[in-house]
C-alpha cells in the first residue's frame, strides 16, 4: 500500500507531501492544477522512464519519494527478498531526475536499477488512465488481460521463452540446408580456389622480395656503371683517390722525422687507404652479383603481376591469402559434417517443438475456459454499472499457417507465436438486439470507462496488487451512471487502497479521504498544492464540483446531501 508520495521540483510543483491511507482517496481540483502530475510520478516511482523535461523550470533536479507498506505474504515482499531486501522494513523508492540525464533509482537506501525496481513495483500498483482507455481497444492487450485473469502468465512466459529457443535453431537450421542445398557447386568453387592457392606457391612476403629484384634487374645496367666508375675513380684509374691518398701518406713519412705529430697524420690518411680498399673490395663483389638478364626481369614482373591478382582476389594482401586458405579449409571441414550438423538441429528441434506445441495446446486450452468465464463476469459486473443490457465477449481466434511456413512453428495448421496460437478480441453489444462488434467500433466513452472498471475490478480478485490508481474513470459519465461508478469504487477499496482523480461529485462523495489539489501564482511562478480536507472543506469543495466558481448557500447545502447520501 501507498503510504506516502514526496515530490520536489516536478513539473510545477515546487515541494509537496501527500500522506495516503487506506479505502478511497479522492483527488480533485481544476483542470491544470497538477492531478495528472501526481499520477505522472507515480508512474516514475513504479518504473517508468524518465526524462529532463519533467524537471521544473529553474531547477537542476528533481526528486520523487515514495513509502508503501509491504504485506509479509504479498508477491512484492518475496521479490524484494530474493533482491536482499527486507520487506518487514517497508519499501521506499526515491528518483532524482537530472537535466544531463543521469538519473538515479535508490531502494531502501540502496542506489538501483531500473530492472530491479520494476520487478518489484510491477506487483504493488496498478494505473489505470487515459493509456488505460486506448490500450484496451488494442486487441494485443486483450489477449494479456485475458492470461492474467486466467492466471496464465506464467504459462505465457513459458511459451514466450521455448519460442525464443527455437527461433535461433531454426534459423541455423535454415542455414544449415540451404548450405546443404548448395553444397555441390559450393564444393567445387572451395576447391578450385584452394587449388588456384596451393598452385601458386607463394611464402610470406615474397611480393616484397621480388618488388626489391625488379627493381635492381630493371636498374642493373645503371647499377653495374655506377659501381665500375666509382671502382675506377676510387682504386684502378690512374691518379685514382687510392693512389693519391699512397702519395699523400708518403709525403707524410718523409718529412715526419722533421715533425714527429704529421707521423698521426700519416697514419690516419694510410687508415683511410685501406677504408678505400676495403670498399673497393666490397663493390667488386656486389658488380659480380649484377646480372643484366632480360629473362629474369621478365620473370619476375610476371610473377609479381601473377601474385597481383591473386591478392585483388583473396583480400589485398598476401597475408589475407593465407587466410583465406585457412577459412576454406575450415568450411570445406564443416561441409564434410553437414549432415550431422543438419540431424543434430533437427532432433534438438523436434525435442523442442514438442515442448513447445504441447504448451501452446494447453495454453490455449484454458484461454478458452477464462474466456467464458470472464465474459459471464464481465457482464455481471457492467451490470452493476448501469449496463445491464450488454453482451460481453472474449473470441479467440487463430492465425493460419501460410504455404511454406516454417513446420516447426505450426500445429494444426495455425501459427505459433510468442504468445500462443490465439488471438483475442473483446466484442460487445451495449444494447439488445445489436450483433457483437469490435470493442473499438462500438463502445463510447462513457461505455469504455466502465469496461475498463469492470476489467480491473476482475482483475483486482485475481491480482496480488494492494493499490489501484484511477485517472480518467470519470471519463464520458454523469448522473446515476457516475453515483454508481463510485460506489464500484467504494466496494473495491474494502479490498484494495483506491487513490481515483475524479471531477464528479458524484464519485467524490465515497471517498474515505478527500485531497484537493490546486495551483496558484507565488512571486510569478506556478505553483501546485495539496490539501487533505477537513469535513467543512470537503463541503466547499463538492460545491464547487457542482456549481463551478460561484458557490451559493444552495449548493453548499446539496453538497452536504450529497455527501450525507455516500
């Protein structure tokens, strides 16, 4: 239960705390005043996404708290437990929403997450609004209601998760034979390609190898020049470098008894003699090893062209090439087992499928029961909303299997889907002699606000939620059909904490507790109260419900029957 709500810089309200209790809690006020707001942050504190846009002009943050009480035997205390949370302590949940929205989720105290805290609050509250109202002439959530009035939830979820396994192996499976299909022409490519690979004999990086011998085969006869001059002009012509650096180092000899430190010098210049001649050596070699061969360049720009295209066909590198050798020798690997893998997937498959068609069978089974049943309590319950002529139904359909469907997600000729074989519609005939039609073709919204009462009023029998919030169940009623909408409400608040935004009287008189929310200009901003009204209050208030901004001694007294008459 619902035992408080603090909320702080939210839309326009600045700072308020609202204090609830059980039975039915009334809200009311203008239009505008912030009603909506509040149920908005309820919404927040039971999970729903956030957003900087909510956050109040000129503020930073801003923050939603709520308490509810925890029942020691309720589905929301042994998820907390199994989250390490004490629920004997209660649970508070507090939100701080941030304009660089990095939002945080506390629990007791303890920072969370958005997942945790669903879990959760998903079995404290439920909140029933203008979403509420659309959503029911969705035929998608006509098949969910029905599963949670049938206490078939889990049931789904079982069919939900075997059809989510098989998915992936069915696709494999697909995979699997058309490879297999293909195999033949496959196979012969793989080893045509491996072949062409094999064939070409290559080693790492001999496309660099043989680029640096074009190079020197293309430029040899000015390699082989270049090297003979500099032989000659260091060491064979006359008057070559070596020959005179003999001569310099002679001249040096001679006169270096005369100055013993030229003797250095000598040396140094003889040093450099044989730095000549070791130089000269080494180009001989390296002239020897020059061969002008138009053959071998030939060759070898015809094996550079050859590996040119071979990298052009296998990645760009010869690197790639050899990966591309090593990946067609693992799927022509996998190829040679493809049969196994294909028996291996279609025993794993028909296991499953197996599983899965005897749940789907079941499944559907007992929609059919809950669908009877929920219609003959649908209707009761209409009835006692002033509808007592209604024709309520749940049909269930299939959706037939199409030629070529996949044999693995069908039975009996209907497909199977996440949520079963069945769909479900709501039909209904508001008045006698009208044939079924479509919730969504037919129903007003005076008709739609009491379906959608009469739905949750079922529910609430089978649900384990302590709180139900209605905004909007006021939506396209008046008069007697509104006095009774609010005792619906009454009756269900001996069972559940009731918190309903309402702007009919008639609906407000049956509150056990009584809030009005209003908002007005403080220092040229807006901003939104809420008060718990004291018995005198409570009476300007329904006068005003009733006879708008000018209230008269007459229509305090109306309201005070009206009151009197709850």
């Amino acid at each position: 239960m619902l035992s408080e709500l603090t909320i702080r810089n939210f839309a326009i309200i600045d700072d308020i705390k609202v204090c609830f209790s059980k039975g039915l809690t009334i809200l009311s006020g203008e239009t505008g005043a912030g009603k909506s707001i509040i149920i908005n942050a309820v919404n927040l504190i039971l999970g729903n996404r956030a957003t900087s846009k909510l956050i109040r002009t000129g503020a930073q943050t801003a923050e939603l708290e709520a308490m509810f009480h925890i029942s020691p035997e309720s589905r929301a205390a042994i998820i907390m437990q199994e989250n390490d949370f004490d629920p004997s302590e209660g649970l508070i949940v507090r939100r701080i929403i941030s304009r660089n929205d990095r939002h945080k989720i506390y629990i007791n105290g303890r920072l969370s997450t958005i997942q945790s805290l669903t879990s959760i609050t998903e079995n404290l509250a439920s909140i029933s609004g203008q979403h509420a109202h659309q959503g029911l002439l969705k035929e998608e959530q006509h098949l969910i209601i029905l599963d949670q009035f049938g206490g078939l939830t889990s049931l789904r979820n079982m069919v939900y998760d075997l059809y989510h396994e098989i998915i992936p192996l069915v696709t494999k499976l697909n995979k699997l034979r058309s490879f297999q299909l293909k195999q033949v022409e496959h196979v012969e490519l793989l080893e045509f390609q491996k072949t062409e690979i094999l064939n070409s004999e290559i080693f790492p990086d001999e496309d660099v190898e043989l680029e640096k011998e074009r190079i020197l085969l293309k430029n040899s006869e000015a390699i082989f020049i270049a090297l003979n001059e500099s032989i000659e002009e260091l060491y064979s012509s006359n008057g070559s470098i070596h020959e005179r650096l003999v001569g310099i180092k002679n001249n040096l000899s001679k006169v270096g008894r005369f100055a013993p430190d030229l003797m250095t010098n000598s040396k140094e210049v003889d040093n450099v003699s044989y730095h000549i001649e070791d130089i000269t050596e080494n180009l001989r070699k390296h002239i020897q090893n020059i061969h002008i061969d138009e053959n071998r360049l030939e060759a070898v720009e015809a094996r550079i062209d050859k590996l040119i295209k071979l990298k052009r066909k296998y990645g760009g590198s010869l690197y790639n090439v050899f990966n591309k050798l090593n990946e067609i020798n693992n799927e022509l690997s996998e190829i040679e087992n493809i049969d196994d893998q294909v028996a291996g997937t279609e025993k794993i498959l028909d296991g499953k499928r197996d599983q899965l068609v005897d749940l789907v069978i079941e499944l559907s089974a007992k929609r059919k029961s809950a669908a009877e049943v929920i219609s003959k309590e649908v209707e009761n319950e209409l009835g006692t909303l002033e509808m007592p002529e209604t024709s309520f139904n749940v049909a269930l359909s299939s959706i037939l299997k199409d030629k070529g469907k996949d044999e693995y997600l069908s039975v009996d000729g209907n497909i199977i889907t996440e949520s079963g074989i069945d769909k479900a519609s709501f039909l209904i005939a508001p008045n006698v002699g009208e044939d079924l039609k479509p919730l969504a073709n037919i129903a007003s919204g005076g008709e739609l606000s009491r379906v959608v009462l009469a739905i949750k009023a079922i529910l609430a029998k089978t649900e384990s939620l302590e709180t139900l919030v209605f905004d909007e169940v006021d939506a396209g009623i008046g008069g007697g059909v509104a006095e009774v909408v609010g005792k619906k409400l009454s009756s269900l608040s001996e069972y559940h904490q009731i918190i309903c935004i309402t702007h009919l009287a008639q609906i407000a008189k049956f509150g056990s507790h009584h809030f009005r929310i209003s908002k007005h200009i403080t220092e040229g901003r807006t901003k939104t109260e809420i008060k718990q009204m004291l018995e005198d209050e409570r009476v300007e208030e329904i006068a005003r419900m009733i006879g708008g901004q000018k209230i008269t001694h007459a229509t305090r007294d109306h309201a005070r029957e009206i009151l009197k008459s709850a």
